[in-house]
C-alpha cells in the first residue's frame, strides 16, 4: 500500500504541522549530538547561550526579543541555564535596579569548546542538507518569517475572503470588463480578443472549455481566467486578469492555483499552454513560479494568434 502521509497530502493547509514536525526532526537529531559532545548545552538553551556569547550581557526581556520567544520563555531558558552553570543574573553597571544576565566562566568555556569543534561540523552539516534545494531555504524562511511578522496567520485567516466562481451568462460582462481593462492598459484589442470577449459562452464554453472567477466578500468579482480548448488537444490557458484596483493582494495567485488544480482533476495539463508578453513582467514571473516554463515548440504553433505575444510557455510541473 502506498505510504499514507496527511501532513505531506494536506499541502499548505497543513504548513504549521508540518513545520513542527521538521523542527521535532531537527531537535531530537540536536538533542543526539549534544549528548554526544559531552557538553552541558541542552538545544532549547542555544539560542540563549549564542546570543549572550554574540550580543553580551543583556536583560531577560531584552533575551526574549533577541531570541524571538515569549517573556516567560525567555525566563524558563535563563532559569535551566543558570541551574546547569552557564549563565548569571547581576545587577545593571548602568542602572542597579535591573537584571542582566551573562554567561559565567564556565559558560564562556563551554562556548568556546563548542565554537572550535561541534557549531562547525553541525553548520556544515546542516549546510549539507539544504543544498541544492530549489531556493535558498534559510532565505525562504526569512522572507516567512517576515511576512509574518507583517501580518499574523489569524489576519490572513480572517481577511482572506477570496473565493472561486464558476462561469454564468451573468457573469459574462466581468470577464469582458476585466480583460479589456488590462488590455487597452497595455496593447491593442486584437481581433481574437474581440471574439472571445463578446462571446465567452459561445467561444469558450461551449467549446468544452471554462472560465472562472475569484471574488471577495468586500469588493466583489476581481479577476477571471479562462481554459479555451484546441481541436488538437491542447489547452490555452487564457483571458487571466486582475483589475487593477485589486493587485497586490494575491487574487491572481489565488485563481491561477485554483485553475491549475482543476486542469490537473480534468487531466489537462499535460497540454496545457498559454501566451503572453514580456512587458507582463508581474503575470510571466507567476507563471513561472507556478510552473511553466518558455516553449518554442508552443511559440510557433500558436504564437501567431496575437500580434502582441512575444511569450509562449507550457505547463510542466
């Protein structure tokens, strides 16, 4: 039987558990390498011992910030510290009311040992694992970690109220809204593009084709994106726009995901295609993200369908 994992098969949705899970990973492997160095560290105290060792003296509030764990976190670290023999509390030079804590002899010893033997091998260790990987990972989990420091997960929770629409004739002025907006924005309405949005039912639809929709609860019909079917197989995924008050907010994202996930249900997408132009700098990058990649076989089947496409690419993730 196929090895069943729900944290793996769940995605994004499980991001949170699945971090845990690899952090649980990591922790114990520490914990393993810690009692192999014989040093007194146990891995919950690390951050605190490098900080003080890297940043000095410092008081518990400010460890905690250093640190990035609550007060009391911070203070429960000092605590098993202080009671293994690696750090102290003192009274402030500056001001004798306040607390600093600082490593003690032996926690400066221990640092130091550690500096020239274990911290090296585990680094290069932990470097051996992250390489090659896709993207830089400790980059990429950076840039998570400051986007959320930005905004906590309970406000995109609560804020995100995107949702998908499936095509209806009443929703048939959006689409020919949406996609004439970016189009006059950018280039000239072309024969093709004046067929398909005074059409989409008759040229899409009924095609065996689909058009959807994302939505939110605030402000309505936002973006739409078409799936228009070839008579030799292939699938162009087309019409995607945004309007323009609503980019920046993920919207486009949100529906292209959506789409690519519905091709995948239909079994599409090994044919599927789309056409663009290099100044769509935004939409080419999100195509790539996603996983399309520039195809000159796609280029000259069908780029010349539109005078402005200088872009083809074809589905292959």
């Amino acid at each position: 039987m196929k090895s069943r994992d729900i944290l793996r098969d769940a995605g994004h949705l499980a991001l949170a558990s699945r971090l845990k899970r690899l952090a649980d990973m990591l922790l114990a492997d520490a914990a393993r390498v810690h009692v192999h160095s014989g040093e007194p560290v146990q891995p919950g105290q690390f951050p605190l011992i490098a900080a003080l060792d890297r940043y000095g003296p410092m008081t518990v509030n400010d460890a905690a910030e250093v640190i990035g764990v609550s007060q009391p976190a911070a203070t429960r670290a000092v605590s098993e510290a202080t009671k293994a023999g690696l750090v102290t509390s003192t009274a402030a030079e500056n001001d004798r009311r306040v607390r600093e804590v600082s490593l003690t002899a032996s926690g400066r010893d221990c640092v130091a040992r550690m500096k020239r033997s274990m911290w090296p091998r585990v680094d290069a260790a932990a470097r051996r694992l992250t390489h090659e990987l896709p993207n830089d990972f400790l980059e990429a989990l950076l840039e998570i970690e400051q986007r959320l420091a930005d905004t906590s997960m309970l406000d995109r929770v609560q804020n995100n109220s995107l949702s998908i629409l499936a095509y209806s004739d009443e929703l048939a002025q959006h689409f020919h809204d949406i996609n004439l907006e970016w189009i006059e924005a950018m280039f000239v309405v072309e024969p093709h593009d004046q067929e398909v949005l005074m059409d989409p039912r008759g040229s899409i639809i009924d095609q065996g084709g689909r058009i959807y929709f994302v939505q939110s609860e605030q402000d309505g019909v936002l973006g739409t994106c078409a799936l228009e079917r070839e008579q030799n197989g292939f699938v162009e995924l087309t019409k995607m726009g945004v309007r323009a008050a609503a980019r920046g907010q993920g919207a486009g994202e949100f529906l292209l995901r959506y789409v690519l996930e519905r091709t995948r249900e239909l079994g599409w997408q090994d044919n599927l295609f789309l056409l663009s132009n290099k100044r769509n700098v935004a939409a080419v990058r999100l195509y790539e993200k996603l996983g399309f990649v520039h195809d000159a076989d796609i280029m000259e089947q069908f780029g010349k369908r539109y005078e402005r496409c200088d872009v083809a690419m074809r589905f292959r993730k």
